[in-house]
C-alpha cells in the first residue's frame, strides 16, 4: 500500500489491509470500521495480554515507543520512506512478552457458505475476516475459519493472503443447519471464542447466547444491493456496500494480493553455503514427510527426508545463544525406510526395513560383528504389516537405545531387545504414562526415568510424564504436579484444549510444553504463567522437545527447521539442507 492510495484513516489497519488490493481496502473502509466497533463493544482487546515479562524479538507493528531507533533515523533522513512503511506496515518494532495465568484461545469464525450468503452476504463475511483477524492478531491469537456443513471438517488457518482465498473456494451448495453449527463448535478448544456468520434465516433457529452476525441487502440500485443491514447482539446498522464493480472482482477474488513466501534470514556470512544448503533442502527435503526428533539426551537432531530412506541428522553445537548459527544436517541414504534411529556416543544407529528384515545401519565406530542385529520381522509379529505399520514411516523416527551389546525399541506397543544374533526378545510392555497416545511418546515412558523410583501418586495417575530428574503426573491432563529432582513440588494446570508435548526447566522451575489441539499454537506453562512460543507456532506439525534440554524444534516450513530455547522462545539455530 502506499500514502496516495490508503487514506489517513485507514493507516492502522494496513497490516490487515495488505491482503487486498489498495481500491478494495479504500471501499471496504466504512464497512470495516463498523464492524470493528460493533465487535468491540462485545469482545475489547485491552486486558488479555497479562504481565509484561521483557522483550521477545521484533514485530511490524507496536506503539511509537516500540520503534527501533534505527526507523528514528530513517524517520529523520527519509521522512517520505518513513511514511511509506509507515502505512505499509514495514517498520520494525520491538515485540514485548507476556505472562499471564489466563487462557488465550483462538478466534473462530463459523461461516455460512450456502447459497443465502451468495453476493453481499459473502461480502460482510469478508469484512468481519479482516476484523477478526486484526483483533486475534492484537490478542497474540490466531484466526480459524470454519465452514459450516464442510464434509471434511477442514479449518482454514494461517495469514489473510492464504486464508482468504481458501475460504472464497469454500462454497457449499446447500444452506446449512443448526446441527452443522453444533457440529462445528464441538470441534473448536473449549478456550476458543466463536463468531457465527450467517443469515437471520438460521440464526433464527439458534440460542440466544452465541455470537452471531448476521446480514441481508435492504437498498438497491439498478446495479445490484448497495446497503446491507448488520445485526449483533440486538444492535441493528445499516452499512454501505463497495460498488457493483469491485464487488463483483472481489467475489471472483481478483482483488486480493497474494503475499510472496517471506524466507527465513541466513544467520551465517557464508552465504554460498547457505544457497547450497537451500537448494539441498529443495531437492530431498528436511523434514518433508517427518517431523523432527530428539531420540536420545544428545544434542542431535534427527528427522526422515522426503523419502523414508533419507535420514537427516543434525549435531547442534554449544554456539553463542545471542545469534542464529546456521547448522547443516548430514544426509544419510539407507537401503530401505527408516524406522528407528538414536546417537549412542559418536555412532549414529539407525533401523531400516529390508524385505522381510529390520537392519541396522551404523555411522561412525562399528558396532558389534557386521551382520549383526539383523532381525526377521516376523519376530515383531504375526506377519510385516502388523510389525511395522505403514504410517509409522509418516511419523518421527522411532528412538534406539543401546543396552549393552543389545538394542531396544519401542514397536507395537512393547519394548522388543535386539540381541546380536538377531534374535528377538519382548522386553515389557510399554509404560501407563503413554495411555491412550497415538504414537510412542518418550517423555511419558516410566522405563525412561532416571531420576531414581517414580513417586507414590505417580504411580497411580492416569497420565506421566519425565525431564531429566524430574516427574510429573496428572489425571485429567491439565491439571499436573511436577516434582524436580531435589524434592521441590509445584503444581501447573491450564484449561486450553492442549496436549502437553515435553517438560523443560528454567532455572529450576520446571513448565510444560503445550500444543493446542490443532497442532498450532506452542505454548510453556508455568505455575506462575504461561508464554506463547510464538516462533515456534504454527508449523507443519508438533514440535519436538528435547529430554533433557531446553530446546524445542519445528518445521517452520518445508525444509526450514528452527531449533530454540524452550522457556524463551528465542531461536538459536536454523536447518536448511543437507550434505
């Protein structure tokens, strides 16, 4: 957006406003600036942040105070680009962090796709995106959109210039029903604040408790409506409708503005390395089909590539925690699927599928004779398929553990020892802690503790789970107590709809690491707060926290893994290729 094209009114919304096209934005800013103070009355932002706690890194938008003084100088030297940013949302400003005990849900919108809302009713729906997004944004949330009557039950995320155009896709050829709004708000978090957006036909027919805007033409021109009526809570406004020209472009999604994919900065002066790493990443992926994984307590990071008979691991070295250090992972080729793999000293172990055999490939000093541990799948199970599932290999690597001359590993729901011999041995099942989990889960196996015997209450709850020298235990999977090593007891609980995915420490406090239940937002929880790791937020899957350490990683993107502090959230490390 530029100064001569976005009135002065409209400047703080042109972070929002970028994902349409400048005429758009100037058309819809009655309509906007509305429902902005239709919403507002019923759900302000002020007070859902919580208590200052430092600063997490920069943002592009934020009070004048908050500006960098390098954009002081710019604003000095070049008042006329200062302004540009200005409007375009490009200054950068210092992001504080917050702790706060409160739940921070996520904001839903339940559209109505069907042939009611066709033409200015899809145009309100547009505009209360923008709203609802801008305010999830100043909440420190996310916007979700829910298409009522979606047979997949899909839920459309992530920035407007991706969101908008999936949700215009989204038309449903029938109106839908009370049962299908039922439907979609039993699958939302129990923190998540939904919008209904609808027609008065059906919010007719639904309780008076949700929130529901609704909208229907009442003026028109020998073009087509020109003025709708909105209606929230009982407050009743008559709003104006862009013309019939650009409405109709923008129900053809001609006027919105695809932003270009934003690459992650290169950290390292070697820049030559760092293309090679990125055309690497392109050809076989890092974490393309697999999330990443710490199996073992050594800092290395490993994950499947595109293929399950790539594996990539990453050594993560004792760097300057102040800057981001590039760090290339090395590819391994084996013959067949990955299925498990550990660091075990300066060996990389890994299990692979071939044939009818599980083998294992070794990088680095030779372990025991070669041929070795070579095991017949059979002795898994009665026949391959219940052995080595096939959706194990769209998981992240199995861990492998070294017990002596033999290895143990987690498959089917056992412990299975591989003797050197190749012979195969059921070594218990796997621990209580992992009740109900879909795949195996290191942080809640009791084998895996070694911190000294499991506490008496432990012993019973429904759910554990284990950092180091520490154990926590909980019935519901919310409310927790954790002991540490040294015999200090706290309790941490949360209300949000969330799994918890690793247990960290800072500075001896221990937090919990948690990931809503749609795989989203990241989250550390304390006793005393909870932070929003928002960095490590909204990747392709669940991070993976180490055991041990502080350090969590995701897939940001395809082939762009970042690694972190668990209890700040800032990034140490950056993957992006291979060798």
């Amino acid at each position: 957006m530029t100064t001569t094209r976005l009135p002065a009114a409209l400047a703080p919304w042109a972070g929002t406003l970028s994902a349409i096209s400048p005429e758009l934005a100037v058309a819809f800013g009655p309509l906007l600036r509305h429902l902005d103070a239709l919403v507002g009355e019923r759900e302000p932002v002020a007070d859902v942040l919580g208590n200052p706690d430092g600063l997490g890194g920069l943002a592009r938008s934020g009070r004048p105070d908050q500006l960098l003084p390098s954009e002081w100088l710019l604003a000095d030297a070049y008042p006329d680009e200062f302004l540009r940013r200005y409007v375009d949302g490009e200054l950068l400003h210092l992001a504080p962090e917050f702790r706060t005990p409160a739940v921070r849900g996520r904001i839903a919108a339940l559209v109505d796709a069907g042939p009611t809302q066709a033409g200015a009713g899809r145009l309100v729906q547009l505009a209360a995106l923008l709203v609802l997004h801008r305010r999830a944004a100043a909440r420190g949330t996310e916007l979700v959109v829910v298409v009522l009557g979606d047979p997949y039950g899909r839920r459309l995320t992530g920035d407007l210039a991706e969101l908008l155009p999936a949700w215009l896709a989204a038309r449903r050829p029938v109106d839908p029903t009370p049962s299908d709004v039922q439907h979609a708000r039993a699958g939302l978090d129990a923190a998540d604040q939904a919008w209904l957006l609808t027609s008065p036909r059906l919010a007719d027919r639904l309780p008076a408790h949700l929130r529901v805007l609704t909208s229907e033409p009442t003026r028109w021109s020998a073009r087509g409506a020109d003025h709708v009526v909105v209606r929230l809570d009982g407050t009743t406004a008559e709003l104006p409708l862009p013309a019939s020209e650009i409405a109709v472009r923008t129900l053809r999604g001609a006027e919105f503005r695809r932003a270009e994919p934003t690459p992650v900065g290169q950290p390292s002066a070697d820049a030559d390395a760092d293309a090679d790493a990125d055309a690497d990443a392109d050809a076989d992926g890092a974490a393309g089909r697999a999330l990443p994984a710490f199996t073992t307590d050594a800092r290395t990071l490993l994950a499947r590539g595109r293929r399950a008979t790539t594996l990539l691991a990453a050594n993560l070295p004792n760097g300057d925690a102040r800057v981001i250090t590039a760090v290339r992972a090395r590819r391994h080729d084996l013959p067949g699927p990955v299925l498990a793999a550990g660091r075990i000293g300066r060996r990389l172990i890994a299990l692979y599928v071939r044939g009818d055999e599980l083998v294992p490939y070794v990088s680095g000093r030779a372990f025991g004779e070669p041929g070795g541990h070579t095991a017949d799948l059979a002795a898994f199970g009665t026949d391959r398929d219940a052995a080595v599932p096939e959706e194990l290999f769209a998981r992240p690597v199995l861990p492998l553990l070294r017990d002596g001359a033999d290895l143990l590993l987690p498959l089917a729901g056992r412990w299975r020892r591989i003797r050197p011999d190749g012979s195969v041995a059921d070594d218990s099942a796997l621990g209580r802690g992992g009740h109900d989990r879909p795949h195996f889960d290191r942080f809640r196996e009791p084998r895996l503790f070694a911190g000294g015997p499991l506490h008496e209450e432990a012993r019973d709850a429904r759910h554990f789970l284990h950092s180091g020298g520490s154990q926590a235990w909980s019935q519901d999977g919310r409310t927790w107590q954790v002991r540490t090593g040294p015999g200090d007891e706290c309790r941490i609980s949360f209300r949000e709809n969330a799994d918890v995915i690793g247990l960290v420490h800072d500075g001896g406090r221990p937090a919990l690491i948690t990931v809503s239940r749609s795989g989203l937002v990241v989250r550390g929880v304390r006793a005393d707060g909870v932070r929003t790791l928002t960095r490590f937020s909204g990747a392709s899957g669940p991070p993976a926290v180490h055991p041990t350490l502080p350090l969590i990683a995701a897939e940001i993107r395809p082939g762009r893994i970042v690694v972190g502090d668990a209890n700040t959230g800032r990034i140490h490390f950056q993957i992006g290729g291979t060798e």
